[in-house]
C-alpha cells in the first residue's frame, strides 16, 4: 500500500485533522485538485501538500513554521469532533 516510509504518516496526519473539523470533506478534496502541479505529483506528495495548503488557509500553521519545523507563537489547540 505505501511505498516510503513516509506515507502512512501523511495519511495519519490527514486523517487526524480531518477528524478536528477544521474543513469539509469536500474542501479537502478541492485542495488537493487545485495543486498547481498535481499531474506531477505522488499519491502522498498530493495529500501532504494538500494538508499543508489547508493549514495554512485556516491560520493553523505559518509557512515558517512548516519550513523550519518549529513553532513560531503561540500553538492553535484542536480538539477530535468524532462522534462518541
């Protein structure tokens, strides 16, 4: 299913914060088909920088933050919205 060691993270990663309610299904999808270069792109590669898109939209995350992998302020708390 996977092939670098990488891509379950990005799924992971997705998955979790699909699951904070922080954008629709349907928004999730259209950040991945509005890559600029996703006819290039891998599978994963699409997912990841469509994560990334979407975190930075909703002020999650800052473009430093994501090149340097540090966080620059104050972390934006987010908490599962999944059904008990």
């Amino acid at each position: 299913m996977f092939h670098a060691a990488w891509e379950p993270r990005v799924l992971a990663m997705t998955l979790a914060m699909g699951a904070t309610g922080q954008w629709t299904i349907d928004a999730s999808r259209a950040a991945r088909e509005t890559l600029s270069d996703y006819r290039d792109l891998s599978y994963y590669a699409i997912w990841l920088l469509a994560l990334e898109k979407l975190l930075i939209e909703r002020d999650l995350v800052t473009p430093a933050e994501l090149a340097t992998g540090r966080v620059f302020g104050r972390a934006t708390e987010t908490r599962p919205r999944l059904a008990r």
